[in-house]
C-alpha cells in the first residue's frame, strides 16, 4: 500500500476547486472523508475493496478546523503530527493493497472545504454512525446527497464490537461477574 500526504499549501494552489489530477489515467476516484478514527477506518476499508474491484485510487479527504485566533499557516496542532497520525490511521485500516493519497485542508469551515474540493458527482464513502437525530455527520450526509455526489456509508456496527452496555433495557446482566 502506498500512501502520499499533500498538505493545503500545495491543494489551494489549483484554482476553481476540484483537483485537477481526478482522473488519472482514466482512473475512478473514491473520496473518503474524515469523521472519526473508527468512522474513518470502516470507510477506508470499503474504500479500499471497493478501489480493489474496480481499479480506482482512493483520496482520504481531511478537513482540519483552525480556530479563529490561528493562522491558515499555523494551526495550533502541529501538521507534522496530524500527518503522522493520518498515517497510523491509513495502516490501522489494513486497506486492500491500493495507494491511499491524503489530503489535508487547513480551514475555518469543514463542510464548505469538502464541498468545495469535491468534483460535481464525486463517490465519497463517510464513515457516520446514522442517528434519529441531527448530528455533524447526518448533516454533512445530507449536504452531500444535496449536492448531487454519491455517497455510501459503511455499517459501522459490522465493523466494530459495539459496547452493549450503552444500549439500555435490552442489556442483560450476569450477575456472576
């Protein structure tokens, strides 16, 4: 697995938005969007059979929130370090063989950053727990599908032991232990 970081410095120097490399060499592109660390590694993993299949490349689409006080140029989180956690994240996900590109956005406001880098009927794969009612994920989910892109959601629940003890009167209890 071969996995690049591009930072924002080198994203923003396009202009109009969308990267201009979306289809290299004919290739899909499959856009995973950072959530979580376990939203994310259950979408970089269907990312990743999916990329399998058929022939695309993968882009984890990160979206870093700078507090108004802060620089663009200087986030009060080293980038160094987000990069190498990005990393650990992408091998954490034991993704099928393909190359993962990162792309990290420095910004004030993450879902006007994904809407902007995203090409008009992108395929992106979030990693969101589904809730009755709203959240930063269901409303990101509903900005994309508004946007006209494609987006799949990973059952979560399949990809991770749930903790049973936080779901309510259905727990049983061993008293034994």
């Amino acid at each position: 697995m071969s996995t690049y970081i591009r930072n924002s410095a080198e994203l923003w120097a396009f202009s109009g938005g969308a990267n201009e490399d979306d289809h290299i060499g004919g290739k899909l592109k499959i856009n995973v969007v950072f959530t979580d660390r376990q939203g994310t590694i259950a979408a970089l993993r269907t990312a990743g059979l999916l990329a399998d299949q058929l022939g695309a490349r993968v882009d984890l689409l990160v979206a870093q929130i700078v507090p108004l006080p802060f620089s663009l140029t200087s986030p009060p989180v080293p980038i160094g370090f987000t990069q190498e956690q990005l990393l650990k994240l992408v091998n954490q996900s034991n993704a099928a063989p393909i190359e993962v590109l990162i792309d990290l956005y420095l910004c004030r406001d993450r879902l006007s950053c994904i809407l902007e880098v995203l090409r008009p009927q992108s395929l992106v794969i979030v990693g969101a727990r589904r809730w009755w009612w709203s959240n930063r994920e269901t409303r990101l989910l509903a900005t994309l599908q508004r946007a006209g892109h494609h987006v799949i959601v990973p059952n979560l629940r399949a990809e991770f032991h749930v903790n049973r003890w936080a779901v309510g009167p259905s727990v049983t209890h061993n008293p034994t232990s």
